[in-house]
C-alpha cells in the first residue's frame, strides 16, 4: 500500500470520527462538495477543535468564503485548514484568503501483519472494550481542564452511533493506558491514545497500539492510519508505522483582514 494511499485512507477515517461527533456531541459541522468544516463554539475552545477537511484541493478555494462567514458566525476567533504535504494549489488558495501556516500534525499509516504481541509486566491485564467511557476519561487527565468536556455526552444520552472499538491496561483496576480505533472499509482509524501521567515512560501506549492492530486484524482490516503529535511519531515508527508528512495547519484569525480586504 503506498503513502497515497494510506493518506487517503487517514483523510476519509478522520471525516468520518468528525461526522460521527457532529451527530453526538456538541461539534458542529458545515458540509459542502469536497469540504467539511467543523466547530466546537466558544473563545475559549483549543484551535485544534476549529478545522476543515477537504477531499480534493479544487473545492476548497470556492468554499473559502463561506467558511470564513460560518466560522464568524460561530464566534471562534481562529480555524485551521488542514493541508497535506506537497498541496501547493491548496496553499495558494488559502494564502490569497489570508491564512497562514502555523505548525502541523504528522500524518502515520501502517499496513497490518500478524505480530507476535508483547508480554505485559507483571500486575497489569489488557482488555477490550466497545464503551468509550473510560478513554475519555483518562484523555481528560492528559489535556487542559475542559478541552474534552464536549464528549462526555458518549457516556450519557448521545453514544458513538458507530462501533468503536478499545483497548485499556489496567493495574488494580485502573486504568492506565488506552485508545480507540474507527473502521472504515478496510481500516482501522486510532484515536485519544493516552497513557496515565503517572504512568509514562512504561512502554504502554506500544501495547496498546499491538493490541489495536490485533484486533483490528481479526475484524478483517488491512490498514491502520492515525495522526501523532510531534513527540509521538518515534514512538508510531518504532512499532512499524510511515511517517506520511506533515499535515499543515493553514489558520484564519478573525481579527485579521483579507488581502485586498477594504479598511474598516
């Protein structure tokens, strides 16, 4: 499988994990050809919640005004347009319009194969689980107060309206790693890995990602895709994974004026 095609792969997963929120969480979504734009609103919400997926670059330039107007209308001060490597008719686009580059998420893509899995340390156990629950949970101890508020409706009246599949180690009980995965034809998405604070440097985000694959493969997927952050690709290579590139954060700030834009 090439890198184009584990990318496209990744980009049709991630549209549907965000579609999925829009129907069971506060995200909220614009859909138009080619573009889907998504919203967390409030001034306080990280950029990261604030993004547009395209599938192809020639719909973006003419979905450009529309989402500057929706976003505005949302009260967000700052979105991003995520842009894969090499994108130049995307860049220009979005250069015209007024956004700039600011940072990036590394694209990861991984064809699954049987493994030999690892031995866990003595004390802790690997389960899986369909109840996304306890992986928000531990998500919410690894990100600022409130940032994943917004999925904490997965545990009451809203769940996923599609299957997602967990992994979590535990010791006595609790939960110290863990992580999910979304099936799309034939691959796997893997989201909200975390490991414990106090848990790091134990080698148990590896573990579950070996059993993220496991089970993947046994539902019959032939891929894994995912995006890491910067500190975390060694990591994603280490156990098999292609870097894929860089996808680049292109941001809009709303206070900022278009070029050519008339004065105020």
């Amino acid at each position: 499988m090439t890198d184009a095609e584990l990318t496209a792969r990744l980009r049709a997963n991630l549209l549907a994990f965000k579609a999925m929120q829009t129907r069971t969480t506060a995200l909220r979504g614009l859909e138009m050809p080619g573009v889907r734009a998504l919203c967390l609103p409030g001034r306080g919400v990280p950029l990261f919640q604030q993004q547009v997926l395209y599938a192809h670059p020639e719909a973006l330039a003419p979905a450009l005004p529309r989402l500057e107007a929706w976003y505005r209308d949302q009260h967000v001060p700052a979105w991003r347009v995520l842009v894969t490597p090499g994108d130049s008719h995307a860049e220009s686009a979005l250069a015209a319009a007024g956004y700039a580059p600011e940072g990036g998420m590394p694209a990861m893509g991984l064809c699954l194969a049987p493994t030999p899995p690892s031995r866990l340390p003595p004390g802790l156990c690997l389960e899986s689980s369909e109840d996304p629950r306890e992986v928000i949970e531990l998500n919410r101890l690894c990100y600022p107060p409130g940032v994943m508020d917004f999925l904490g409706v997965w545990g009451g009246g809203s769940p996923p309206d599609v299957p997602l599949y967990g992994v979590l180690v535990r010791e006595a009980g609790r939960v110290l790693s863990g992580g999910l995965a979304l099936d799309l034809d034939d691959t796997a998405g893997v989201y909200m890995v975390a490991t414990h604070p106090e848990a790091r440097r134990r080698g148990l985000g590896a573990r579950v990602m070996e059993a993220l694959h496991a089970r993947a493969l046994a539902r019959g997927r032939a891929a894994s895709v995912l995006q890491s952050s910067e500190e975390g690709v060694a990591m994603y290579q280490h156990i098999g994974y292609r870097h894929l590139g860089t996808w680049v954060n292109w941001v809009r700030r709303a206070g900022q004026a278009a070029p050519g834009a008339a004065p105020g």
